[in-house]
C-alpha cells in the first residue's frame, strides 16, 4: 500500500473512531457500537504502526525511541506532496 492510500485509511479511520465515540456519549448500552469502536481501534491501531514503521512517526506518541524527540525532525503527513 502506497504512503497516500496508507494515509487515506488512517484519516477515514480516525474520523470513524471519533463519530463512534461520539455515539456512545449518548447510547452507552449499544453492544453493536461498541464492538465497532474496538473493531476500528484495533485496525487504525494497525495501520497507524504500518505507517510509522515506513515513514515515520504521525502522532507524537509515534517518536521512535533513538534517544532524540524524532517527531520533529521528520517531514509531517500533510507536508508531502502527492508522491506515493
């Protein structure tokens, strides 16, 4: 999977995750939702590794631990160009 498609499914995950969360303010008892929630958690948890084990961190949480604050010094997600 190309860096842009990788991206793509990261940014459409994150907004699923967040609209679920949402729902579950106000349905706390719908087991459906909830396992949804898991399902999305777990597969943007995936491919958020998959993307930082590529091309670097996304998240800050995502630093790798080479003994400097590697977050910064990278180029960030929306500063690359269309290249894949």
């Amino acid at each position: 999977m190309s860096k842009n498609e990788l991206m793509k499914k990261i940014q459409a995950l994150s907004f699923a995750l967040l609209e679920t969360n949402l729902f579950l303010d106000t349905h706390v008892n719908n087991k459906e939702a909830l396992d949804y929630y898991y399902d999305i958690k777990d597969k943007l948890g995936r491919l958020t590794e998959e993307y930082e084990e590529n091309y670097g961190p996304i998240t800050a949480s995502g630093t790798v631990s080479d003994g400097e604050w590697s977050w910064v010094l990278e180029e960030w997600p929306w500063q690359s160009g269309a290249e894949d």
